[in-house]
C-alpha cells in the first residue's frame, strides 16, 4: 500500500492492523506478547486498536515479534549518490544555528 497519499490516522490504523494480524499469525495471544514485551495486556491492545501509546510500547512489540529490522529501516538515509553521502556525513557534524535578529 502506497502511504504517500494517506492521512496519519490512516496510516496509524493499517499499522495497528498489520501488528495485531501479525500477533496472530504468530500464534500469540495478547498476555503472551504483553508479557514478553514487559507492558500490560491493556498497553497491546491500545495499541491493536490505534489508540495513544508510547513508541517505545511499539519497538517492544516489533521485538517480541520479531520485526525490529523493519523499525531500523524506518529513518536510514536516502543516499542514492556520492553526493548524497557527503552531504549526509556533513549534515551529522554537530554546528550551531544562528539566531536570526528580530525586528522588535
């Protein structure tokens, strides 16, 4: 599915979607995976269900279900050329912003 066109709350419902049939894919019920991943039942399904939980809720889940490799492709780089890994690399260098003046 193409998620470019589609609103956050779209998204966050295909997601929650794809986690819960993935648990049962797996065979898992919601204690099991709650307990592996050291949150309550109530947690995972918040979670099942689209509704606000912390995202490091969402890395445990993916842990316990073995799907962490798809959360570290979430924000790689794009570099498709030299140029876009030198200005990445020189993107990283810690620099200060300067302030711009205000007109008060």
């Amino acid at each position: 599915m193409d998620l470019t066109l589609t609103k956050p709350g779209e998204v966050v419902k295909l997601l929650c979607e794809r986690l819960r049939k993935e648990r049962l894919s797996q065979q898992m019920t919601q204690n099991e995976v709650a307990g592996r991943a050291g949150i309550g039942v109530n947690t995972l399904s918040n979670l099942e269900s689209g509704r606000n939980v912390g995202f490091e809720t969402v890395v445990r889940v993916a842990m316990v279900l073995g799907r962490v490799k798809e959360l570290e492709q979430l924000f790689q780089p794009r570099v498709d050329t030299l140029d876009d890994i030198l200005r990445y690399e020189e993107s990283v260098k810690r620099r200060r912003i300067k302030k711009k003046a205000s007109n008060a």
